[in-house]
C-alpha cells in the first residue's frame, strides 16, 4: 500500500477526453458480411427434399405443402414441399445450410424479429414474404465446405481397347467397399422413389447396402422388383435424374448400388430370402409373352398361388432383355438366372409357342380366368426413304435379335445407322464388336435427326460409343438409302437438320439442301422406333378391343375393355423394362383384385 | 395448407393437450428447515413456526385497473414505458448480451432501460432463455414479488417453443404456460440490438396501454398455479408472496 | 506409457488395457484392484490429479462402466482406468479420502445413474436437479423425448410431410399408398 | 491482517466440529443464520446459489448448490448424431464457447480416425485464443465489480465487443460461434482480417493498461484482494484444481506447455505464474496470461500458412457412424482444463459424453473450503476470483 496506490485510478479521468464509444444508432447496426440471420430459400431452386429437415438437431424444420406458390408443382425431382422453420426451436446452426442440396437455403444477415404472438414465428422462407427476403449479405456455404462427398465412386469398367473385340460385360461391379462409399452419399430423402416407373424402396436399399445387410436389401428389391439383377445393369435409371445429389455433383449410383446387392448374396439364397407361394388357390391366368411385363405378373400371381402359365413364340424368356439389348450389357447368364428364379415359383412355361398359330387366343380365354397380353414391341419401324426397300436395309431390332440367337452374322465392311436412340447404340457397338473381331476394322457410322445434346439415349452410351470408334454424326436428315449400278447398296445420302419440330411441336423437320452428305455403307440400319405385332389377336378380338392411335388402350391398371383380357409392358408404355415391371406388378394387383371382388360376390 | 394451420391455431383453447402426470418413482422428503417447528424466544416464549408460511404478504395477486381518465392513464403508461428497469436475473444463457447492453457501447441506459439487483425495484423480467424447472421455480417466486405493474420479455427462440433443448428433460417449453409473457424476441442468442429492438417495442405496447401480462397473470392465477406445479414437483413455498 | 503398463500388469494382473493414443491408456480392473491400483497410481507413479470419475451405461450388458481418469500432468499422460458394475445392484466403495473432489463426482453419479457410493460426503443429498422424481436421467432406459413430450407441451400447429410418400400420393393417386 | 479484525464475530459462538468433520449448527440457537447468495442476485457467479451459514457476518459453512442451468447435455448429446451434437456442445459454457466446439470436434476426430488440414488448426488456436480474451474481460469487470468498481466492467465490456465483432465477421456469430465442427472449421479468414484483428488487440492492450492503474495498482482493490482466499499449493492436486487458479499458487500447469494440442508446440510462450495464491495474484495471473494471449494471437496470424483447406473431407453426416472407442480431450481454457470424454459404441450415435469443466472442481468442493471464515462481503469476490461458470458444473 502507498501513496501511488491511492493516486494511480485517478488515472480513469482521462476519459472524460474521449470520444463516446456508443454506437448512435443501435437500431439499424448491420451485421457481418458472414453473419448467421434468418433464413432465405430460393424457392424454384429448393426441390423439398427434406434434408434439411433431417438434419435439423431441434426439430425445427417441417416440411409442408405449399402448392399454388409459382414455380412450386409436385412433379419427377421436386417434393413440391417447402420447409418451414420454426423459429422457436431454431438455434442458427446453419447446418440446414450446409448440407442443403441444391443450395437453395441460405441465410441473411437480418437478426431482428419481436413479436407478442409466440405463433408466429414459423415460416415459410421464399414463400412468407419477409424483409429480408432480397438481403444479399449472410451465410452461405462456403466453397469447399461439404458435408458429404459431391463425387460418384467410379465403376470399374473395361477400357475400350479391352472390350472393343468381345462381347464381354464392360461393367465390372462395385467392391463391398466402394459401394458402401457410394451408399454413403445417400441423403435419404427418397424423391427417387416416386420417379421409378415400379417405386422400388431406393433409400431402404442403400442404407441396406451402408449396413451391410445384403439379405435384407435383396428382401426389398424383389418385393418391388423381380427383373432386379436384369435392372441392376440395365435399368434406364430415372431415379438418378431426379437424386437430390445431381444438383449439386453427381447422382448416387443407384442402378450400381442394385446391382451390388444381387452380387453379393449367393444365388442358393435368393429363394428362400424372397420366399415361396402362398398355398395354391386353383385361379388360372395365361400370360402372352415371357418378357419383363409377362414375368413380373407372372412372378407376382403365382407367388399368390395362382396357377400361371406362359407363352413364349422363342425358344428363350426374358423377351426385350433376351433379344433385344447386347450382351456386353447383360450377360444371358443373368437373364437366366432371373427367369429360373420367377419360373422357380411355379410358372409354367410354354415356349416356342406362338398364340396365333400354335394355340389360339380363344382357347386361352376359355381354359383361363385372365389372360394378359405382354407382347412387347417386335416391328421396326421403318423410314420409307427411297431406296429403303433394299435387302441390305435392316431393321434394328431384326439384326440384334439375330446377333443374340446366336447366328454367325458376316459383319459389313461399313454401315450407317439411323438414329439417336439407345437401340441405335446397341446395334452400332454390336456390328462394331463383329467389324473387330472379323475384320479388325470398325468402320460403323450413326447419324441421327437430333443434334448430341438431344440424343435419346443415354448420355453413357453415347460417350461409350464415341470410346469404341463409332462415327457420331448429328442432326442428318436421312434422305435416300443409295445404290450403284449392280444394285450393291454404297450409303446413305442425307441433308443437315434445322429443327425437328415446328410451332406447335409436331414432328416436321427441316433440312438445308446444299449441305448433303453421303455416308458410306454396305449395311444400312434403321433404328427409328417399333411397335407391337398385334396380328396374333384375331380380327374379331381386334375389333371389339378399344386402340388409341395404333396401341391397345388400357385402363390405370392394364385392363383392356374386355373384361378377362389385360396387356401390360412395352406394348402400352413404350420401350422401358422398368416400366415394363411397374405395369406388370400393376396388372397384377389388378387381377388379384378381381379375384377378390368375384369372391366377394359369390360368397 | 396455411388452412389447415389457421383452422389448428383456432382449434388451439379446446385442443390443449393435457400432459398426462408421470408416477413418481420416489418420494421427496420435506427439507429439514421447512419442517414446522417450535422455536424458544430468548425471554423464554414458545413460538410456533411454519417456514413455508409468509404470513405478512400471501395474499392473491389483483388486476390493476386503469386510472379513471384516459389522459392520466396515458401519463402513467408513458412514465412506465421510459422506466423500464430490469430484474438482474440470468435465468440462463442470454444474459451475457445483457452486459454489453448496459455498458457504454450500446448503452441501455439512454433510453431508460436498467438493470435492477431486486425484484422489488425492478419491472421488467427478462428470461434469458431456456428456464430449467429449478430456475423456473426462482423465477416465478422473483416474478411474483415483482411490484406491479410488471412485464416479462421472453429471449431467444428457448421460450417461444423450447428451442435447442426442445427434448430435454428438465427445460421448460412454452414459457407462456408458466408466466405471462409480454414479448418475445427470437435468436439464438438475441444480438444486443434485437433486445434494444424488443424493448422499443415493448415501450410501445406500454405506451398503447397493451402490455397487460400482469393482469393476465392476475385473472387466470388458477390456471397458472395448475401448469406451474404440474412440473415443479417440490412445491415448498407459498403459492403467491408478494 | 507401455512401460508403465506392462509394470502394472504385473503387478496387478490386469485383464485388459487400450493404448488410445501416445499419452492415454485405458485399463479394466476388478473393484478389488481398484484402490491399491488407484493408491499406486496416485503416489508411486506420479498420477495425482484426478481429472475426472463418470460412468457409461452399458444398459445391453447389464454392466455400469465406472471410469477414474487420473492425470500425470508432470508427464503429460492419463490413464483411464476402468471398472464395471453390476447395474442391478449399483454401489461402489468411495474414494473422497484419496481425493476430496471425487465428493461431487460421486453425487453426480448417485443422482444422474443412481450409483450408490455409501459413506461419500453429502451423496444422497440434491445436487443438480431437484425434486426429481423419475429415473435416473443419465441411464439409457430413460426417454428424454418421451419426458419431455408428456411434462412440457408443445406448442400446437406442427406438422410434417415426408417427401417420398407425398410426391408418391401427389403424382401416384390412384396407387396404394399406405406403404 | 489486523485491521481487518473489526467486524468479526466471537469466536466462542462457532461451532464445534463433530467427530466425522461436519459442523454442529443448532439453526434454532439464535447464533446462526441462514443466508442464501442466489439464484437471484448480483455478487454471484452466473445462475448458481451459494447457502451461507454465518455467524455474525463471518461465513462458517457455505454449500455451494448448481442445476439452475441443467440441461442434460450429456444425455441430449446421446440421442443426436455426431454432427447433431456440434451445435449444442457451445452452449455448455457461455462466455467461452470455442472450447466444446474443439474439445468435442477434436474427440470424433480422434476416435473416427479424421485428419484435419494444417491450416485449420492454425484458424482454431486462434479463436480458442481470441475466446481467452473475451473470458478474460469478461472475468477482469467481474473480479472488480465484486468489490465495487464498476467502471472497470464498463471498459473490459467495451473492448470484449470490439473482439466479438473480429468473432463476428470471422465465424458469423456473436457469442456462439458454431464455427470448429468435426473435421476443420466452417471457413477460412475474412479479407483484411489481419489489421482489423491488430487494431482490436491494440484496444484490449490501451484498456489494460488503464485497468492496471486504476484495478491492480488500487489501494482499495489491494486491501479487499490480497490475503483473500488463498490456496495452499498443496491442494492443488487433491482438490484438482488447474488453469490460473493453480498458477497463482505458484504451479506452473499449463495444458498447452504439457500436452501441446493444435499448434501451440509451434508458439513460443511460458505458461504465467504467481506467488501469493490469493485473490489479487490470481487476477493478475489472468491479466498477464490476456496479454500472453494477445502476444499469442500475433504469432498465430504471422506464422499461419496463407493457403490451403480447411475442411477435412467428412463421410456424409447424416449417417457418420464411428467405431467402438473411448477417448479424452482436454485443452487449457481461461478457467483451466477443459476435457471432453467421449465415448463411442460403433453406432450412429455417441454413447457417453462427459464434459470436465474446470468449475467442477473448483466451484464446489474448493469453494467450500476456501468460503470458511470469510466476510460475506467478501464471498462474491473469492468466487469470481475462481472464475466459476456453473453451466459446465451441472450442464
């Protein structure tokens, strides 16, 4: 203690001589450029995928519906629900923010909301109309700050040097490791589910495959989906367009993750994982066509324990996935074993037995309580340009069923394929195949109507195409297949494309004439579409049925306008073997139903 | 769906869900110096006590009515308004922006508003977020011998709906179950100025005549005492002291 | 710290230990090796700061783990050492002579577990929460949800959509959709 | 200590200890009263109460009594998943919340086996220091305001805003920060960071120097402070007390010199120490430990790399599951060891965080020791000068 003890906090009067410290108008300070305030969304970004929600520790996140809102429709890849906060739970985490999909959740730097009614303070951001609605400041994620990784795993594949010779699966298969990364990725959010044509549980099956639990993944994918090794390689994977992932990196591999789970159980115990039919119920049901539409029906009745026999005009099931897709994409191995498990539930099969001919429709309607008509999509559609009458003109679909039965085709020195569609793809990588092995040359052009960015099919196949040395040539308007003087086809003559379609969207193409081309080729390939042969109906019956511009009109549930008859599969849904199954599994139920409705009324 | 909301919210008086009592596990003990005893004055006079008793100020809170003209009212409620002194209780996490709040850079003081240490010379609680059921205990005994006419501000987004501990055991959620509640600023915690900001309003509801929590707390005392003791399951102090 | 273990080892027949990291070590001892091992540590080896006593419920086992994390600040080491419990009959010997903070520890756990530790300073009076009247908190077989849900209400008006089932209801209406 | 005889009660009125060490207080004598300090009440310590049993105005039992701000972390932490858990661990303690969001993030990095980038530690050690600061203010108006002087609260208030706003427009939050968070930290440093941060440090050293002069160089402040409360060094380890506490009795322990966590093996520093262990030296102590922090916090941001990541890449959180294990972090906050024990059981989920607050030990049983035979005036001043936070008591 001293003196200097006593005079020293005089020290604090130096303060008087300061400039006040108070901020003058605390009212309207601004927070920092960073701050973490209320919440923004940008509705025609946000896709309600509930991640936020999820995510949420506070349980301060609902989802709800906010349909008439511009911009907000239930539709494929949007929930059409906002998330709405609860600002009485909400501890400004901004986690909601980091792991938000699309990035349309963001928050402002405005931090001031008072109010006497406790009610209030929930909403809608970007759909409750707030001040700070348009405030450019806040946080958003910073770059690099993810909380799961934006990147596929790759799949292992064949290099095209590798493939180009054989028929050889390209895909090579996850390992349990990269397919739990893969599964990892998944955000559950389940928008997936409604896009796939059949609904298959996608989220429960990727978090099967997390867990390792393959038994109870397989459970799941053949409950929705008995074509599910088939579809594990060559589904056409709507789901991945629509996973909240594809918005901000790429998609999960969904199909992959499927594929996955059917390789890693051993076959032995598909059957008793799926389980056997339900005692028999004497019912009887005739399914034309043994393709995915028939088989999946036919899996699904007779696990009821109806008794269901199909007929097939081949000697081989599994249809469109038998004959018509190569098999560098799908080993018939895995058809077989597929078919073997479906037939495994009690199907009987017919085949080489072409209604029609070898048994008629008639006797079908009579020994059975429902026939169903699966009979896909054999005709090719043809272009009728000059010239197209010419041997050396071929249908697609023609060509790759003969390459599947196992026929000794002589490949061309050169071919044109007409059109942009997967089955293009599929027969010019298959003549490619033959072109190697035969000749050692690839010599294969495809042109097609639409320009790259609007090809029909899958951009995979495309950038694998390009990988084989197939000749991609877009928008060429094919005008007249030409021969020379002995009548030896040379090529296809064709016109630059410059548009397809006119004002009112109808197919009307136009071409500039002075930019011709001739595409050489001994082979020329039509693969412009197909459709059904329906011959095998009979007149009478193709009168009485109803049709709609040349295919057969059905109701929701496959059901024709004759009560005991049904179609399903590509025949009334166009080429798609996973809608193939979801209407399989429809006619089904539908059948089913109507069993149940007819022992409701006579008991 | 905001129809359906509305139609819930209208739906909310006769749709209260009542929590179902739990079975207690186990007894509470009286504590030992809440146990009526008899105490020998030094002169040798036996007096009888129960310390649970405050016999001098239990009777029941009443409503204030307004004075008898509007422009003695609108005085009254215009000196209340700039007044405005709070309670120096941190019920909990918020309380630390209440001291940059009253120190120099935001300067509650200027625009009336300071910290009281005792009930008796504050007006205004402000409960700082989540309450614990033991503090809610102390808070509602503070709250209780406020001097009226009294308000309290609920802070941060713990009192509106439970905030982050919205599953704990031992936090409250709804304080307006609890206490009248004036106000509500949410944050997670409020900035100094969001609370600067609640208080200017809280001035204009005073000043509209509108902040009528204490005679709120006043009519419906049942229903108050009824929510309070269903989760304050060691009810030892008198039911109202002022 | 290796060498320190295998010295303990020996010495006391010790099941288990768990080199977590350089500097941290995890032992499991029976409830008799725990003072003379605890007294060891404490005054032979340098470990005498008690940095902390808990337990974790290993409701599955039917096991309350008790762990003394005693601290070489000297050394810059720990050591966990580990001891369990039968969760039907929960109590254990006190240790607030070795170190008198492990007062309150022993407390918390009596009232956050309902692990008795008999003769400890104050065990059984009220430390955190009060008139509490259910189980234990801190054990596993106590739904903080499912408390707080019947104690405390909710304010009314929340309700969630779940957007797979909804977008399957909304393009999907005819289908069955109670899956 | 002579003239601080006045006021003392008679010394033939304490009570006699019974044979197991309790005291022998008849309430019902007349000699003794009862007298709570808490809940409600301005010389306390945040929301916590201490039972005095006085006798004249000398303390002869004091009971310390904390849960007014339980929450149950520890079991809200179970059942929420390991990402969930990050913004919740910051509320455990207020005025420093940086340490649970390292202590706790260092925890499931180490039993998930996560490497995070250099430079996130740099820009953690940072604002573990940056919270020192403020927890150091903050303490500094509190240790004066307990015995009367106010003003000083008033300065050390102004100058923890400045540093929160430099936490404001680095982390984007004021007082919890949500900033360190399982694998690195949410950002790198603001354009200008920098000379902001100088600036700011330049304030927190002109108000210390002021605080010095008119605090620690204060006849009054010396006369309530020095011989107050004083620890033996001898209890330091029975009674585990650490951070300044036990370096103001003289014992060098300092969790960033013993067991360098981040990158504090890179900084040069010694850990302050006092002599008196009272009052007065332990207020020092954290005066010259804040100055040490400011020294700190420019060696960081000099030597800090100026590029690179600051994210770990993380496995998708939303199903972030971490093998069986168990594990302690601790770190040296500004009241002393701060740890987090956390274990996992292989599931999604933790299965037990315990959470070692530094108050623990010293707000209970030391407090209970040293509170004896003090003047009630006296007790709010010992118990800032332990720089207690009930909140990591009960939690």
């Amino acid at each position: 203690m001293s003196v200097r003890d006593l005079l020293s906090p005089f020290i604090a009067w130096k303060h008087l001589f300061r400039e006040p410290v108070s901020i003058r108008d605390p009212f309207n300070r601004e927070a920092s450029e960073r701050y973490r305030g209320f919440h923004q969304n940008d509705v025609e970004k946000c896709i309600g995928c509930g991640t936020c929600e999820a995510i949420c520790q506070n349980g301060a996140i609902d989802m709800v519906i906010v349909e008439g809102v511009e911009g907000i429709k239930t539709r494929p890849g949007d929930s059409g629900l906002r998330p709405r906060i609860d600002y009485g739970r909400c501890c400004w985490c901004a986690l909601c923010v980091d792991v938000c999909m699309t990035s349309s959740l963001t928050m402002s730097n405005a931090y001031k909301w008072v109010e006497n009614d406790p009610d209030k303070f929930r909403y809608i951001p970007g759909v409750d109309k707030k001040e700070w609605d348009n405030v450019k400041q806040g946080y958003h994620r910073p770059d690099g700050h993810r909380l799961n990784a934006p990147e596929r795993i790759e799949m292992p594949e064949l290099e095209p040097a590798e493939r180009i010779d054989s028929f050889v699966e390209i895909v090579g298969g996850y390992s349990v490791e990269q397919a739990r990364l893969e599964a990892d990725r998944c955000v559950t959010c389940g928008i997936c589910v409604a896009t796939c044509p059949t609904h298959m549980p996608i989220p429960e099956y990727i978090s099967a495959v997390r867990d390792g639990d393959y038994e109870r993944g397989l459970k799941l994918l053949y409950d929705s989906n008995p074509f599910s090794q088939i579809c594990g390689k060559v589904c056409t994977r709507r789901c991945e367009t629509t996973c909240a992932a594809s918005h901000e990196g790429d998609p999960i591999a969904i199909r992959w993750l499927k594929r996955h789970i059917t390789e890693q159980v051993p076959y032995e115990k598909y059957r008793d994982i799926i389980g056997g039919p339900l005692p028999a119920t004497g019912k009887k049901i005739a399914i034309i066509g043994a393709g995915p539409a028939g088989m999946t029906a036919a899996f699904d009745l007779a696990r009821k324990g109806h008794e269901v026999s199909v007929y097939e005009a081949r000697s081989h099931a599994g249809g469109m996935t038998r004959y018509g897709i190569p098999e560098y994409r799908l080993p018939f191995e895995t058809i077989q074993r597929e078919i073997d498990l479906i037939v495994s539930m009690g199907v009987e099969m017919h085949y080489d037995t072409r209604v029609g001919t070898d048994i008629q429709m008639q006797q079908l309607q009579q020994d059975n309580d429902a026939v169903l008509l699966a009979i896909g999509l054999w005709l090719g559609r043809g272009t009728r340009i000059p010239g197209a009458d010419h041997p050396h003109v071929y249908k697609a679909i023609d060509l790759l069923r003969r390459i599947r039965d196992g026929e000794q085709l002589e490949a061309p020195k050169s071919m044109v394929v007409i059109g942009g569609g997967n089955v293009a793809m599929d027969i010019a990588r298959s003549v490619a195949r033959l072109q190697k092995q035969q000749q050692g040359e690839i010599n294969v052009t495809l042109t097609a109507l639409e320009d790259k960015a609007h090809f029909l099919a899958d951009p995979v196949e495309i950038k694998e195409s390009i990988e084989e040395e197939i000749n991609i040539i877009d928008s060429r308007g094919p005008q007249e297949c030409v021969s020379d003087d002995q009548g030896k086809l040379v090529g296809l003559r064709s016109w630059k494309v410059l548009s397809i379609f006119d004002d009112q969207h109808r197919f009307a193409p136009t071409y500039d004439e002075s930019d011709e081309q001739l595409h050489p080729g001994e082979w020329i390939v039509e693969a412009i579409g197909q459709m059904s042969d329906v011959s095998l109906l009979g007149d009478a019956l193709t009168e009485k049925l109803e049709w709609d511009r040349g295919r057969l009109q059905v109701d929701d549930d496959g059901h024709t306008s004759e009560p005991w008859l049904w179609a399903a599969g590509d025949c009334v849904k166009g080429p798609d073997i996973v809608s193939a199954v979801a209407t399989g599994h429809s006619v089904a139920t539908s059948i089913e139903a109507m069993f149940e409705q007819k022992e409701a009324q006579n008991a | 769906m905001k129809d359906d909301f509305e139609k819930l919210l209208d739906q909310q008086p006769e749709k209260e869900p009542e929590p179902q009592e739990r079975p207690a596990l186990r007894d509470i003990p009286v504590r030992e110096e809440l146990v009526p005893r008899t105490v020998t004055a030094p002169d040798g006079q036996e007096i009888r006590i129960d310390p649970l008793q405050d016999y001098y100020c239990q009777a029941g809170p009443t409503v204030q009515t307004p004075a008898y003209t509007r422009i003695i009212e609108d005085l009254f409620n215009w000196a209340r308004a700039e007044s405005l002194w709070i309670l120096g209780f941190g019920t909990g996490c918020g309380a630390i922006e209440m001291r940059p709040l009253m120190t120099p850079r935001f300067d509650a003081y200027r625009y009336g508003i300071q910290w009281r240490p005792t009930p008796r010379q504050a007006n205004l609680l402000v409960i700082s977020g989540y309450l614990s059921v033991k503090t809610l205990k102390r808070a509602i005994r503070s709250y209780e011998q406020m001097q009226n006419p009294k308000y309290v501000v609920g802070l941060g987004s713990c009192t509106i709906n439970g905030g982050m501990y919205w599953d704990s055991y031992n936090t409250i959620k709804r304080l307006d179950d609890y206490l009248p509640v004036d106000l509500y600023i949410t944050g997670c915690m409020p900035r100094p100025e969001a609370l600067l900001q609640g208080f200017d309003d809280l001035k204009k509801l005073i000043r509209a005549g509108k902040a009528e929590g204490a005679n709120k707390y006043a009519e419906n005392f049942e229903r108050y005492k009824t929510n309070q003791k269903r989760v304050i399951k060691d009810w030892d102090m008198p039911d109202y002291s002022w | 710290m290796q060498t320190l273990i295998s010295q303990l080892q020996t010495r006391f027949q010790l099941s288990e230990f768990i080199l977590q990291r350089d500097n941290l070590a995890f032992v499991t001892v029976t409830r008799e090796q725990l003072r003379p091992l605890l007294l060891h540590l404490r005054d032979k080896e340098g470990f005498t700061h008690l940095v902390l006593l808990t337990a974790v419920d290993w409701i599955e086992d039917n096991i309350f783990q008790l762990t003394y994390l005693l601290g070489d600040r000297t050394a810059g080491c720990d050591i966990g050492v580990r001891l369990m419990l039968p969760r039907d009959v929960a109590s254990m010997d006190s240790i607030h002579d070795l170190w008198p903070t492990a007062a309150t520890y022993q407390r918390e756990l009596r009232e956050m577990f309902g692990i008795d530790f008999p003769e400890s300073p104050r065990v059984d009076e009220d430390f955190i929460l009060e008139g509490w009247t259910d189980l234990p908190p801190y054990r596993r077989d106590f739904d903080t949800l499912k408390y707080s849900q019947e104690s405390y209400v909710d304010r009314l008006g929340r309700e969630t959509k779940d957007p797979a089932a909804y977008m399957k209801l909304k393009l999907y209406p005819d289908e069955d959709n109670d899956g | 200590m002579a003239d601080a005889e006045f006021g003392k009660a008679d010394r033939s009125q304490y009570p006699h200890r019974r044979p197991d060490g309790s005291l022998d207080i008849d309430l019902t004598s007349g000699k003794y009263l009862k007298l709570w300090q808490g809940p409600n009440h301005p010389g306390i310590t945040g929301n916590m109460s201490v039972e005095l049993t006085v006798c004249g105005d000398e303390v002869v039992e004091g009971k310390t009594h904390v849960g007014y701000l339980h929450r149950g972390f520890e079991k809200l932490m179970e059942r929420r998943t390991f990402i969930q858990c990050f913004p919740i661990v910051c509320r455990i303690c207020v005025p420093e919340p940086d340490f649970n969001e390292y202590c706790y993030a260092a925890a499931v990095e180490e039993l998930a086996g996560l490497e995070i980038p250099e430079k996130a530690k740099w820009i953690r050690a940072l604002i573990l220091e940056m919270g020192r600061i403020n927890s150091y203010l903050m303490y500094l108006g509190g240790q004066a305001g307990a015995f009367g002087q106010g003003v000083i609260g008033q300065w050390t208030t102004y100058a923890r805003d400045l540093m929160l706003d430099r936490f404001e427009e680095l982390t984007g939050a004021r007082i919890y920060h949500m900033f360190i968070l399982p694998g690195g930290v949410r950002d790198d440093l603001p354009e200008g960071f920098d000379e902001r941060m100088e600036q700011t440090l330049q304030e927190v050293e002109r108000t210390l120097d002021d605080v010095y002069d008119t605090m620690f160089r204060n006849a009054v402040f010396k006369k309530r402070a020095v011989g107050l409360g004083y620890v033996d060094p001898a209890l330091v380890d029975e009674y585990g007390i650490t951070g300044p506490v036990a370096r103001g009795a003289g014992v060098a322990r300092d969790v960033r010199k013993d067991q360098p966590y981040l990158v504090y093996d890179q900084l040069d520093f010694e850990p302050v120490t006092g002599r008196e262990s009272d009052v007065y030296a332990r207020a020092d102590v954290r005066r010259r430990d804040l100055l040490m922090s400011v020294d700190l916090i420019r060696q960081i941001l000099s030597k800090m790399p100026h590029k690179g990541e600051v994210m770990a890449t993380l496995p998708n959180v939303l199903h972030w599951k971490i093998p069986r294990g168990e594990t302690y972090i601790r770190g040296e906050c500004s009241r002393g060891e701060y740890g987090y024990y956390l274990v996992t059981d292989g599931s999604g989920y933790p299965r037990r965080v315990n959470v070692r607050g530094p108050s623990y030990t010293h707000a209970m049983a030391l407090l209970e020791k040293l509170i004896v035979n003090v003047n009630i005036s006296d007790v709010a001043g010992l118990m800032v000068s332990l720089h207690t936070y009930p909140p990591e008591i009960e939690r």
